[in-house]
C-alpha cells in the first residue's frame, strides 16, 4: 500500500507485467534520475516511484543531472522543466546531442515534469526528443503509467 499524493493510503496500479518485463535480463528495477530543484517536489515524486520498485536518484540541477548519467547512468531522466541554469528542455538537448543510452544500452527515456504544461505542444516536445510529460504534482498512477510505457517503449526499440 502507498500513499498517494494527499498522503491517504492506496493501492498503487502500476502493471506488474511491465516491472518485470523491465528487471528481464538485468535482475534490477529501472533506474529513474529525478532532476528537480524542490525538494519537496522531489521526494513526493521519488516516494511514488520507489514504492513502484524503481531505483531512484535525486538531484536538484542540470549539471547535476549531467555528471550523474555519466558517472551511474539512468533508464529514465525525469526533469522539472524550470529549472535555474539549465532548463529542462536544456537539458534534454544536451542528453540528445550527447547520445546518452540507458544502463540497459537502450534509449535513455526522457520525460519532463511541471505545473506549466498546458502551453506546450506535443510538436514542442517531439523536437527536443522527450518522451513523455507530466503535469506537476500529478496522479501517482499517471506517473507510473507515462514512466511504464516509455520504458516499455525504449525496450522494444
């Protein structure tokens, strides 16, 4: 049982099918890098998906984010879209230009996170190459979802 966001206890959806499909061959969860320079919206995010099994990182930069993929890599970066610095969309670029893959070898999924979605376009996202986004603080199950099926998605690529 989780909580959700409101702190109520609640069983979490998520598709066990997909977890596993996602340990098959590496015995391990999928990483997922948290890039958000709140803390509180940190680890409200990070409770949801460690409560999913997956192993996550938190840091509160781009740069940070940067030297992380590089040292310990990620399957999943999920990055707050303003950020001080570097900018989620800066961020992503960067990763784009840079070809970084996920431990796995595959794609690394890049998915951003924000309260101020409504003004951006799937055109917008589809050129700077991210994978999903999420409307901030969102449902614990839509973010279990979108982070499923992109790496559902990366693994079948």
């Amino acid at each position: 049982m989780e909580r959700g966001l409101t702190g109520h206890p609640r069983p979490l959806r998520g598709s066990p099918t997909t977890r596993a499909l996602l340990r098959k061959g590496s015995g391990r969860p999928a990483r997922v890098l948290l890039v958000d320079d709140l803390g509180s919206a940190r680890s409200l995010l990070a409770a949801v998906l460690r409560g999913a099994g997956y192993d996550v990182v938190l840091v509160a930069s781009g740069a940070a984010a940067l030297a992380e993929l590089e040292h310990r890599g990620a399957d999943v970066l999920l990055t707050d879209l303003y950020l001080p610095e570097m900018s989620g969309w800066d961020l992503t670029r960067v990763v784009r230009a840079r070809r970084i893959a996920s431990t796995r070898g595959r794609p690394l999924c890049v998915g951003l996170y924000s309260a101020a979605l409504s003004g951006v376009s799937r055109a917008q996202l589809a050129r700077v190459q991210v994978d999903f986004a999420i409307t901030k603080p969102g449902d614990p199950d839509t973010i279990l979802e979108a982070v499923e099926r992109a790496l559902a998605w990366a693994e079948l690529t």
